[in-house]
C-alpha cells in the first residue's frame, strides 16, 4: 500500500496544498490566491475576513479533488502557515479580529486587547490547528518575536518578565509541541469544509522558512539555502541557539534540537524582477504569448547572451529603505549606451546573487562555516540563467531539488515522521527530497564576478549622502 501526505504550505501570496507520496512524489495540488490585505489605518495590516481559513480549505478541497487514490490511504497532513502573523480568539476559537499580517506594526509590540471578548492570542498556524482540529495547540517553533517564549526549551517562559514586557497572560496562550509532533485530528466540521478525511492526524510543523529549508533537504550546517521570494535570504542549519549574533538571526528550526540561521535579507527582492517584467508593458506580454512563451523566458533567453558584469551595468536592490536610513534608495548605475532591457535584467539577477552572497559570507564568518554548495528554492530558481548567475557569483554548485514547493514538502515531512511513514527526519528527507539537477561555476565568470563584488558592496557608501539629500526636496 502507498502512503500519502498532505503538505499544507499558507504563504504570503497563496495558500498551497500539496498530496505527496511517501517518496516525496507530487500526486495532486491546489492553489488559492490569498485576497489583498486590508490596511485601514497607518501600521495596521490584516488578512480580511477569514481569508487564511477560506483560502487553505480551498486549497485542499482543489488538492483532494485532484487525488486519485484512495483517502484512507492518506495517513497525515502537515501544517505550515506565514511567520510573524497574530491571530485574536474569543473563547470559542473563532477570531475575535482579522488576522494581523506580519507586516503589521502591532505584532511587534507587547500586546493590547482591542475587544472585551478576547481570550486567546495565537499565531495563524495556531488559529488554523484549531480550525482543523478544535485543539488549543500549537508548533513552538513558529513563536519568535513578542511573544514570552523561553527560546532554549521552546516551552513558554517560567519568568514573570517576558509576560509584562509582551503584554500577554500565560492563561492566553495555546499549548505547545514541537515540529513532527500531533496537534490533533481533522473534526468532522472541518473535514466538510476541506475534503480532508476525518481523523487525519494533523502534525505541528513550524515557520515558514523553516518547513521550506527543510522541504529543500538542508540538515548540513555547510549547505546554504538562498529562497527567492518577495524577501529574499540565504539560511543554513545547526544544533545552537545563539542569541547575540550581529550578521544573523537565529529561528527555531523544522526539527527539535535544530536551530536555523538566516542572513540579511533582500526586502522586495523577487519583486524587483517581476516590476520589471511588468514595466515592459502589455506590447512585451503580447510578443512573448505571440512566440509560446512568458516574458520572464524571453528575458531569460536575451539576458543569457549578455556577458557577466552586464557591461558595466550594476543594479544595488534598496527599494525598500531599511528603518535605520530611511532616505536610501535602490540604484541602477553604469549606463553608457551599450545596454538594453536584457542588460537591466541581468543585472538586477546578478545584484540579487551578489548582494546574498555578501550576506551570507558575513553570516558563515560568524558562524566559522565555509558553505560547500547552495540550494536554490523559490520561482526564481526555475530560470537556468539564475542558477547559473547564483553559481558564479557564489563559486561553489548550486542545486535544484524536485518540486516547487518546498515548504509543502517540508510539511509533509513532518507529517511523515510524526505518522511513522519514515523513522527519523534524517531519513524522511533521504527519502522524500531529490535533487533534481546542479550547475557548476564558470570560472572566467566567477572571476568577473570576484571583482565586481567589491565594487557592489561600496556603492551605498556613495550613494547614501546624494539619497539624504533628494530625499529632503522630493522625498
């Protein structure tokens, strides 16, 4: 008999559910869209409605619709939802407010009741694990930030301090296990809502980032994650919890007793290459759908007769400030007649990869590991001029695995552990995630890019003070 897994994946654009078997083999998938977030007010932003609810019920109703073996043959589900979110229950379960994404400003600061009938503050995988189970339970390992969590024991914290500092009373907080663990079992309520069989184990996971590290199979401190998303950061594992690192930050991992490390990030990374697919206009659209193709392939197609260094063109990708100097600006610099639009977006690839590979270095010197190949996840890794471009800049093989969702994957691979499919992580991941192919560095490339990295790294210390000073007359 075959097994099969569900992999729940809630992110910040959709909400994917993905049925895996137990060689991590892809049998059906569904995707919604999440809605636009509400923004009534300055630093106030929420998931409407019930939108994270609605959308991942869909989502596996699309999923088991799509599933042609037998649902009793299904033995668990995975649950992996957005990181930072807060969600507000009366003491029913049901939301007492709209979910706040991790973009709004009050998930950072200690908590205030909004209404009289609050009784529970949890994250969206708490408030979803409820849904699907009518459990008050929750993965630890999607609590960082203001919550009063002892990260050593990922156990809420024995000190009265925490409580105070995050404006939370102990009686407010779910209970908590760890990722591979069971939260409970799909109720016959959400069972009708979803598709999924009642009783399905629903197995704890943990944040995002961390589910899709390990869906990409990284359980070796010297392999380096690079996740090209909307936020784009390189991640490695290992088995400390440091709290005082200055060039990382430290996350609780997909596994008990692993920690995750991920470097500074590109805020907006990915979506600088889809502005400027869009720039091109509805005329670009329209020859690329008129040869069978998308625009990012012809993009990709023209970008890849451009040589490294893009003549001499260099993208730097502060498109959104960071709060510390709030007047910087990203920057395209080097134009002199020799470039076109391929030349702009080999670029703005090539300042991606040069500026995670000069955060990622300052992440492995602090660490004191030397990465040995990348794994590239995310849309972006799909263009083999990317993979390529990642390699160069990075000078070590850059690896694609099968599938494109990572974090679905890892989900189901808790749940894979959690149901006895696979005995260990070590071996669910052996099992489940395949490398799918490798590209190894140019060396002529390699070498331009060695030259170019430094040059990159210092433009922000020109461009910072003509920044200050536009930014006072147009802002």
């Amino acid at each position: 008999m075959t097994r099969y897994l569900v992999g729940i994946d809630n992110g910040s654009q959709s909400s994917k559910v993905t049925i895996f078997d137990e060689r991590g083999g892809v049998v059906a998938e569904g995707r919604v869209p999440l809605r636009p977030n509400h923004t009534p007010a300055p630093g106030v932003v929420e998931h409407p409605d019930d939108d994270l609810w609605d959308s991942i019920a869909a989502a596996c109703r699309a999923a088991m619709a799509a599933f042609r073996g037998d649902p009793s043959d299904i033995v668990g589900v995975g649950l992996c939802t957005i990181r930072f979110c807060r969600a507000v229950l009366r003491a029913d379960g049901s939301l007492a407010q709209p979910v706040m994404s991790w973009m709004d400003a009050r998930v950072g600061r200690p908590f205030v009741a909004e209404h009289d009938d609050v009784a529970f503050v949890t994250t969206s995988s708490g408030y979803v694990t409820h849904r699907l189970t009518g459990a008050f339970r929750d993965t630890a390992a999607n609590y960082q930030g203001s919550w009063p969590i002892d990260t050593d024991t990922r156990r809420w914290s024995t000190d009265e301090a925490p409580y105070g500092a995050t404006g939370l009373d102990r009686s407010q907080l779910f209970e908590l296990v760890d990722p591979g663990a069971v939260l409970g079992a799909v109720t016959d309520e959400a069972a009708a809502a979803t598709g999924l069989p009642a009783g399905l184990p629903v197995v704890a996971t943990a944040n995002d980032k961390a589910v899709e590290a390990l869906g990409c199979g990284l359980l070796d401190p010297t392999t380096l994650l690079v996740s090209l998303g909307t936020y784009i950061a390189g991640m490695s594992v290992g088995a400390r919890n440091i709290r005082e690192a200055t060039d990382f930050w430290t996350n609780f991992g997909a596994e008990p007793g692993r920690w995750l490390y991920e470097s500074g990030g590109i805020r907006r990374g990915m979506w600088t290459v889809s502005w400027f697919r869009d720039l091109l206009g509805p005329e670009a659209a329209a020859a690329a759908e008129a040869a069978g193709e998308r625009v990012e392939d012809r993009l990709n197609r023209e970008a890849a007769l451009v040589p490294p260094g893009s003549d001499g063109l260099l993208t730097v990708l502060d498109w959104l400030a960071p709060t510390d100097v709030p007047y910087r600006k990203g920057s395209i610099l080097g134009f002199d007649g020799r470039q076109g639009r391929a030349h702009v977006y080999r670029s703005i690839l090539e300042g991606i990869a040069m500026t995670t590979r000069h955060r990622a270095d300052a992440m492995g010197a602090e660490l004191g590991t030397r990465y040995e190949r990348v794994v590239v996840s995310g849309g972006g890794s799909s263009s083999e001029l990317v993979m390529q471009i990642m390699a160069d800049v990075f000078q070590v093989p850059t690896i694609r695995v099968v599938g494109d969702s990572a974090a679905g994957r890892g989900a189901a691979i808790c749940a894979a552990v959690a149901t006895g499919v696979h005995p260990s992580f070590d071996a669910a991941v052996t099992a489940m995630v395949v490398e799918r192919d490798r590209f190894a560095p140019v060396a002529a490339n390699a070498a331009v890019y060695d030259a170019l990295r430094a040059v990159h790294a210092d433009v922000t210390a020109h461009t910072d003070a003509i920044y200050q000073r536009t930014a006072a007359v147009v802002g």
